[in-house]
C-alpha cells in the first residue's frame, strides 16, 4: 500500500489545481510512476472519489490514513485473516458487505453475532477483522461503479451487557478515530436493528468517542420493527431478514475466500 501513497504524492507535485479527475491522476500516475500497481491506482481512486476529487483533500486524507495504519500496527500490520485470533472471530460474527447498491447508490454492510456466548467475542479481533474486510472490498470492488456512500448495520441481537464489557477501550478510540477521519468512504446513515433494552448503556461507553455529525446519522430499531426499510430496500438484505440477496453463510464465505486471496 506504500505505492499509493508514493503515487498521490507525485501527482501532487505534477499539477497545481487542487482538484482533478480520476482519470487525470491515474494518467499522471501512469507516467511518472511505474510502480504504481493496479490495486494501489483503485484505492487512488477511491481517496478521490470519496473527496469528489478534490486532489489535495485525497491527499490529506491518504496521509492521515496512513499515518494511523503506521502509529496502530497492532491493528491494521500485525493482522492475519488466516490466524487463530481472526478465525475465532469469524466463527462468532459476520462482518459482510452485501452484494449491490441501494437505489440511491450506498453500499450496505451488515454486521451481526452469530455465537452469542460472550466469552467467545474478542473486541480486538473484531476490529481487526473489520478493517481487514473493508481493505479487501477497496482492493477489489468495481472501480467503474464505486458506491456514493456506505450505510452499515449492526444486527444487535444476542448482544448482551457481558459483551459489553468485553469493550477494550484503546481498540474503540482507534476504530471510531480512524473510520471518522480517514477512512474512504462517505458514510450516509449507520443502522442499529434488534436494540437491547440496554441500548442506553452501550451508547454511554461509545458516546464518547462518536463525533455530533456522525451521531446524527445513527437510526436505532426495535426487534421485529419495520422502520429499517424506510432507509433502504429490504431486497438487499440476506435471505434471513426476508431479503433477496442470497444466505449470509454463502456471501460470507465469498469474502472470506476474497480475504485469503488477498492476504
């Protein structure tokens, strides 16, 4: 991922117009850096895509992204979707990006336990296999259909309060920093289906962390509550929600494919 970076960097210093198509830094990249590969020139136009190609605002943000990934090895260097840590935590939830776009071009993602015992659910892990996927999903999405923005929904059924304290704070400050400040993507709204009675309580350990614009974005849903699909078309979700995109074992086993393929 260092080629991107060296790439941005000398298209940057090829022009003076602090905006540019996709299609002129891919040309600038092109010709003065041939070691740009073609996964580092699709997260190039990404950065640019998700700033609606504002060249120093991809370049800022390509920055700070980087130097988060740097400063937190832990997280997005010292990672393995192969090793005990990530399998473990694949085997208790599912972390998949649906297939398609909503009519208003978002991408969906879907998040849910699937092993409720808590003693099961690494925090870290989790994290760590969260970043992994969506690193995975830039590297290999369809460039000439990237998505307006992103719409993640977190399934909060069989969540209880012991999974809560299973919360380790550090790895909480640098997902929300990170997925807030650099992360690619336009998040449009964040869904919250099959709330706990103790929802409240898990906003207080998070609340602190989530900046007010990102807050405004969080839509919260009873069990059984059909208000999700005022958001989004039911159609794309899994067979087990009533939706029509295939059952989540079969999408999810296709990422995880993609993610051994791209380790």
């Amino acid at each position: 991922m260092g080629t991107a970076a060296s790439c941005i960097t000398t298209a940057t210093a090829m022009t003076d117009e602090c905006t540019c198509t996709a299609d002129h830094l891919l040309y600038y990249t092109h010709v003065n850096s041939h070691s740009c590969s073609s996964a580092a020139r699709l997260l190039l136009r990404r950065f640019l895509h998700t700033t609606r190609n504002d060249l120093s605002a991809a370049q800022r943000l390509l920055e700070l992204n980087y130097g988060l990934r740097n400063k937190h090895a832990h997280i997005f260097i010292d990672r393995d979707p192969l090793d005990d840590s990530s399998q473990q935590l694949l085997k208790v939830a599912d972390l998949v990006p649906l297939p398609g776009l909503t009519p208003e071009n978002n991408k969906l993602l879907f998040y849910r336990l699937i092993d409720f015992d808590a003693d099961k659910f690494n925090f870290t892990a989790a994290i760590k296999v969260f970043f992994m996927v969506a690193d995975c999903r830039f590297a290999t999405e369809n460039e000439e259909r990237l998505s307006d923005g992103e719409i993640p929904v977190f399934d909060m059924a069989g969540y209880t309060l012991r999974h809560l304290t299973k919360t380790a704070l550090g790895a909480l400050r640098v997902y929300m920093k990170f997925v807030q400040e650099a992360h690619p993507v336009r998040l449009k709204e964040i869904h919250v289906i099959n709330c706990p009675s103790f929802v409240d309580k898990v906003m207080a350990v998070v609340r602190p962390f989530i900046k007010g614009e990102v807050f405004k974005l969080i839509h919260f849903h009873l069990p059984d509550s059909e208000t999700p699909y005022r958001h989004f078309p039911r159609s794309m979700l899994p067979e087990e929600y009533g939706g029509e995109a295939g059952k989540m074992s079969d999408l999810k086993q296709q990422w995880m494919q993609l993610l051994k393929e791209q380790r």
